[in-house]
C-alpha cells in the first residue's frame, strides 16, 4: 500500500526492522537497505531492468529474504519541486508493485542524491568504470538514508 505523505508512511512501520531504499531509473533500479534499528543505510545492488515483472520479482525476492519492512522509493521531483514524467513513472512504478505486496510504500525526495553520490565516490577516488558500477545503489543508499533520518527526527520529536 502507497503511504503518502512520508510521515504516514513512518507512523505505519514496525519498529526494528530493515527498510529497502530504490533509486528508478529507466535501466536499474539502485537497492539499498538498512540495519535493523533503521539508523544506517547501505549499498546493497543494482537491478539492470528487463520488464516491471522481472524487476518486480527480483526486488520482492531480496525484500522476503532480508525480512524488510516498508520500501523507500526516491521520488524525482524537479529542482522547483514540481513532479514531471520521470514522477509519473515512478507513482505508476509503485502503484504496480503494491498491487504485488503488502509493505508500505513511501516517497523520498530524491533530487541531488545522484549528484551526492557522484561526489562521494570522487572523493573516495572511485575509477571511472567503477563509479558506473555503483552509483544507482549508492544513490539509493543517499535516499534511504534521508528517509532514515527523517523518521528518527519524527520520533524524537
């Protein structure tokens, strides 16, 4: 089910257990994860996309053998924080995969995390070819983090 505004989304999660991040792209998908106390988000993979079944199989397969409990996916808002086509197919990406799962399904913006990731591992001296390999998760990881930390400023008041 989609939870959207974020704070739904937050309020509906059990507490100690992992979230999965998702960074779309028309050719991967970036996959990230988080601890069990919802604190630290890591790089875990990038899905090369084939077809939304395939795709969708292979996700729900790491999320059912990581006992994950709600699914961050990085929404693409413009930088004037208005949503385009690239919105558009991540809502419709999203309505197809809760129609496949019970999870809770909420919305991270995600603009600049791409960029934070590039510099990350620029400045970690990542080769070129490398860097090609890992941004999309790495990117994830910038997004499930954001939503990790937003939830811990909502608990904390």
């Amino acid at each position: 089910m989609i939870r959207d505004p974020f704070e739904e989304f937050a309020a509906c999660l059990p507490r100690h257990r992992a979230l999965i991040g998702l960074d779309l792209g028309d050719k991967t998908v970036g996959v990230a994860v988080s601890d069990l106390m919802g604190t630290v988000a890591t790089p875990l993979l990038t899905v090369r996309r084939k077809k939304f079944t395939l795709d969708a199989a292979q996700l729900l397969d790491i999320i059912k053998g990581r006992d994950i409990a709600g699914i961050v996916l990085g929404l693409p808002r413009n930088m004037d924080g208005s949503e385009g086509s690239r919105c558009q197919k991540t809502r419709a990406f999203a309505r197809n995969l809760s129609r496949l799962t019970e999870l809770p399904i909420g919305f991270w913006d995600e603009r600049l995390s791409t960029v934070a990731a590039e510099r990350a591992l620029l400045e970690a001296d990542t080769s070129r070819k490398r860097r090609s390999e890992v941004i999309d998760h790495v990117a994830a990881a910038y997004i499930l983090q954001g939503a990790l930390d937003r939830m811990a400023h909502l608990r904390n008041g």
